[in-house]
C-alpha cells in the first residue's frame, strides 16, 4: 500500500521547510520514489512510522476505499481538535482560563517584564483574543516576545491562564513561519533526538573525552556514566552545552563525584530542553517527553535532572 504527497503538502503535515523534505528524501531519512506529476510515493508503512517519529497521526490513506460509515468514523479519529482562543459560551464559573472573565484592570501589563516593548502588554493580548480580534493576533509578534514568566498569572485577580493563551496564539501559527530557531530546534529534535542534531558518535566521544579530562584534573578515577542500567539519576543534557560550552557539563559530574552519586546520561535522546513548550507545539512536546520516560524505563533510573 502507497502514500502519495507533494513536497508542500508533507513539509505543511510536518511543519518543516520543503526543503528538509527534498534533502530528507535526498539522504534516504523519507523512503519515496518519483510519482506521476509532481507527486512522491511512499509506502504506507513508512508514512506511518514518519507519522510517529513526530508524533503526529496519519491522514487517511488515499489509496484505501472507504465505505461511507468507516470513512466518517477514521475521518473522526485523524481529525486534529480546532485550536480556539476562546469559546464564549464558557463562563466565569464553568472555565476561569477563558479570556471573557477578563476585568481590564491592567495588572497583569504591570506585572510583566515586558510590557511596553514594541506596544505589547498581556492585558491587549487577552482583550484582543476576548474581542476575536484572532487573525491580528495570530500574526502578531506579541505572544512571541512573551518570556513565559506567569508574572502576569500570579498577579491576575480573575487566574485568567494568561501563559497557556500565549501557547494557544503561538501554536496557531503556521510551523515555517515561527520565528527563530525553535520549531526548527523541534523538527531537529524529532528527527535525530536533540535540538541541536549532534551525532551519537560525536556526543559519545565528547563524553568521554571530558570524563577524562575531569580524571586527570580533579575526579581520579572517573569515567562518565553512558547508559547505565540500574543508576538512579538519569541526567538530561541541554544541546548547548555538548555544541559550545561542553566544560560547563563538568560542573555537575563534579558534584555528582563527590556526593557519591548514581548517575547515567543517556546515549538517544538526551535532549533535555523541549522547545516545543516555547514553540507550542504540544504534540512534539509530548512525543520528547515520552522519550525521556522511555530512556528512565530502559535504564531503570528511578530520578530524573534537567539542569536546565
Ligand atoms: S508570561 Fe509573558 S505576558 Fe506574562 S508576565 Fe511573563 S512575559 Fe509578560
Ligand atoms: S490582570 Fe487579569 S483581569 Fe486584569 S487585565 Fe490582566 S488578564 Fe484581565
């Protein structure tokens, strides 16, 4: 069974660049071959195991007859719930997120950090979404340039989730048109299991470069724990430090010497910052989380650090 798809289309299902796609059916990562026209054509199998590589459901299969009950009934299941900012016909006392609970008293504006750059203030923000003033909002760069403090939260007489607003607005917006390097850190992230894309063989090296490194300086004996069955702590990594700042992990290793510490890093997926909270993109995130519990499960750690 085949799945047939133009390049636009699967960036768009995927939330990438078409042309991450060309280069991933270029280096073999999407198994496709030339169709007719300008389509490519998959296996469905492989449709669906890229489908859960992002964590995302498949669409139906165009090449599958459906009977009118069973399309209703797939058709259901795939269908990804409309994003709204607010239904109004929720009120104060059944949801008190819902923007309609609003008083304009402006305390949230003078809580925030931020208020005042570039005209943004959190009040506009949930007016505007109150008011349906959506497109506007959508393209707005406010909710972007929000930090995701909950300042602005902790201060709201009326506990409007003025933070979980901002990652509504934000996970509304076309995936190639977020700003900056996050959703790409995502796509990164999903792909090849940090948001940065170190290979495995580079970041195992690193390690152990480094463990023998903090041997010689200051831990006689150490080496760094890699995929420990058993150990308590599993100890996430932020790409950063791997990429530009690799002595700042020692710090920690430091500290984990001399308390005697069980620990492990693990080899897969050892990212542990989730761009997809900034990017809001909560499927991605969920699928980055469930990988991290997956690394506890595999290697049996009963903690989990992430420094960052
Ligand atoms: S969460 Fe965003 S809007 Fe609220 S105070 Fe922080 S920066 Fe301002
Ligand atoms: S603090 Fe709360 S009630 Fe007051 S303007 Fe801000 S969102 Fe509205």
């Amino acid at each position: 069974m085949n799945y047939e798809f133009r390049v636009n289309d699967l960036a768009e299902e995927f939330g990438v660049h078409r042309n991450t796609i060309r280069n991933w059916i270029k280096n073999g990562s999407v198994k496709a071959d030339p169709g007719p026209g300008r389509q490519y054509i998959m296996q469905w199998e492989d449709y669906q195991a890229l489908c859960k590589k992002f964590g995302r459901k498949p669409r139906l299969n165009p090449n599958q007859d459906y009977d009118p009950g069973e399309l209703q009934k797939i058709s259901t299941e795939v269908a990804v719930p409309p994003l709204v900012l607010g239904d109004r016909d929720k009120t104060l006392y059944t949801d008190p997120s819902w923007a309609d609970t609003c008083l304009t008293c402006g305390t949230c504006a003078s809580a925030c950090p931020i208020s005042g750059i570039d005209g943004m203030d959190p009040r506009k923000i949930v007016r505007m979404a109150f008011l349906g003033i959506e497109d506007e909002l959508m393209a707005s760069d406010w909710p972007w340039k929000c930090t995701m403090c909950a300042k602005c939260e902790e201060a709201c007489p009326m506990d409007i989730q003025i933070v979980q607003l901002m990652r509504r607005i934000r996970s509304r917006r076309d995936r190639d048109k977020v700003p900056g390097p996050i959703h790409k850190g995502v796509a990164t992230c999903l792909e090849r299991g940090n948001n940065l894309g170190i290979p495995k063989d580079d970041f195992l090296y690193l390690l152990e470069e480094l463990g023998e490194e903090l041997a010689e300086e200051s831990c006689p004996g150490f080496v760094t724990p890699v995929d420990e069955h058993g150990a308590r702590l599993l100890v996430t990594v932020n790409s950063k430090e791997p990429f530009a700042e690799p002595d700042d992990m020692k710090w920690w290793w430091k500290i984990f010497y001399a308390a005697n510490e069980s620990w492990t890093i693990s080899s897969v997926n050892w990212e542990g910052v989730n761009w997809g909270l900034f990017s809001g993109d909560d499927e991605a995130m969920k699928t980055i989380v469930g990988r991290i519990v997956d690394n506890m499960r595999r290697l049996n750690c009963s903690a989990l650090l992430l420094p960052e």
